[in-house]
C-alpha cells in the first residue's frame, strides 16, 4: 500500500489508529513511522480546515480572547457567517470524530437560530445584526452578535426629535418675543421715569418771578435764581 493512499484515508477526522494498523501490515520498513504520522497529522488539519472552509464560508483559525475588548474587536471585522476557531481546537477536531462533531454542532446551532432571533427581534420592532462564532482555545464557545432599531423604528424616532424639536424652537421664539415685549416695557417705563424726574428737577429748580412797578401794565422781572 502506497503511504499516499494513507494519507487519503486519514484525510478526515484523523484516523491514526487506522493508519498505523494499515501501515504496520505493509512494507514500510524503510520509513520513519513518526515523521510519517507527524506529516499525516499536519496534512489531515489541513484538509479538515478546508472542509470547514467549505461548510461555512468565513472561517479563520486564531486564538481570541474571552474579555469584552477582544469580543468586541473580533466582532467589529464579522459580517454575520463568520466562524473563528482556535488553532489548538482545530487540531483537536481534525483528529478527533467526536470533538469535530461537538464543536461544529455548536456552531450550527448558531447560525440554525438567526431566523429565530430574526424574528424575536423584529417583533421588537429590532434588527437582529448577527456576527459570528468564536470558539476559544479553552474549548469554550461564544456567540457574537447584537441589535439595532429597524427602519421604521428609526424613522419614528427621527420625526419624534424632530416634533420635539419644532416645539422648542417654538417655544424660544415665545420666550424671545415676551422678553423683548419686556424689555421695551422696561425701556418705556425708565424713559418715563426719567423725564418725570427731570421735570420735577426743573420745577423744584426754576426761578422765583418778582412782579415790581407802580403801573398797572408795567412789569418788571426780576429773576432770582
């Protein structure tokens, strides 16, 4: 059996165990066995990071942080179908049935709920803004996605602002016109006052007349200030 053909065989879910009983009942006396195996392994996560690349689209293969800072990173560059696993976890997939179908079980269960959350949203008068799925190097899974106010919703918020909007600045044209009404008021009041202030001045200033003659139609003034 040509070790090609063990590859082949190998090529998903890493059958080593299999691979090791076919290449004892053949000739390969002549080969390094570990070298052989290390280089099936590598082949194998290759070809199962090209079957989940095939399955859903946007996959990566990075260690992602579980705090909020690195969430909310990794979820800036997601654009709803997107899947990042860690390179250990990968690993761990391409060479075990059982966790490849664990952990891809998790992520279909992600994206099997959008419609779901579509819905759920939406009756919220919501858009359900998915993002992806992440699963960590601890084995840990976490989905990432949010919400937003939908199309209608956003245009009832605007005209909402916007009538609040109009009646404020009705409002302050109220205002203004009332203050300057008082403001003249005061103004008139003030001048008012004043020239009131300035005629008593002037009377309570103004010069005594002195009427002196002997003639009837002879008048004399005399001013004394």
């Amino acid at each position: 059996m040509r070790l090609d053909s063990v590859h082949q065989y190998a090529m998903f879910h890493g059958a080593k165990k299999e691979a090791k009983n076919l290449a004892d009942s053949a000739d390969f006396a002549h080969i390094d066995f570990a070298v052989s195996l290390q280089e099936m392994t590598s082949q194998n996560v290759e070809s199962y990071q090209q079957y989940l690349r095939g399955k859903y689209g946007n996959v990566r293969f990075e260690s992602v942080g579980k705090d909020r800072e690195s969430l909310e990173n990794i979820g800036k560059s997601m654009s709803g179908n997107d899947v990042v696993i860690a390179p250990n976890i990968v690993e761990q997939m391409a060479n075990d049935p059982q966790k490849a179908t664990y952990y891809e079980r998790k992520i279909d269960a992600f994206f099997e709920s959008i419609p779901m959350q579509n819905a759920y949203f939406a009756a919220r008068g919501l858009v359900n803004e998915p993002a992806g799925v992440v699963v960590h190097d601890d084995g840990s899974v976490t989905y990432i996605g949010g919400c937003s106010d939908s199309p209608e919703r956003v245009a009832q918020v605007e005209r909402e602002n916007r009538a609040k909007q109009e009646r404020k600045e009705a409002l302050w044209r109220e205002n203004e016109e009332a203050a300057q009404e008082m403001l003249a008021k005061q103004i008139h009041e003030a001048q008012m006052s004043e020239k009131q202030r300035a005629m008593l001045d002037f009377l309570s200033n103004r010069a005594h007349i002195v009427y002196v003659g002997a003639k009837e139609n002879a008048t004399i003034a005399a001013y004394r200030l």
